[in-house]
C-alpha cells in the first residue's frame, strides 16, 4: 500500500482490494502518524492477512489459519 500510495496523487487507490484498503484504514487512527500505518500495514499484508482466503482462528491466534473446503 505504501507504493501505491506514493504512485497516486489524488489519495484514490484503484490497484489495492477493499479488504486491504479497509484494513489500511482500520490500522491508523487518532495519534498513528502516516508513516507508522504504512509500515505496520505492510508487515501485516508480508504476513498474509489480506489474502484471499486467510480467515483468524481467533482473536488469540498469532498465525492466519488457511480455510479449507
């Protein structure tokens, strides 16, 4: 997300999901500074979380369990 954000002027991102962009915008807040929300997204998107069929065991669990079917 932190390349794309530099690669678009007008703060739209056409390349990135609506779950990463939801995401993104789920990690700032009050008191996160830019710079800190783009390097704490990318280490969670290198983790896997965005992907497509990444689905949290639980609130406790470090790693993303793989859904199966």
């Amino acid at each position: 997300m932190t390349q794309l954000a530099d690669d678009d002027d007008d703060f739209v991102c056409t390349q990135a999901t609506l779950k990463e962009q939801v995401g993104f915008c789920l990690l700032g807040g009050f008191g996160i500074t830019a710079e800190m929300n783009h390097a704490v997204y990318d280490k969670v998107h290198l983790a896997g979380v965005f992907g497509k069929r990444t689905v949290l065991r639980s609130a406790g669990d470090r790693a993303p369990a793989q859904r199966t079917r």
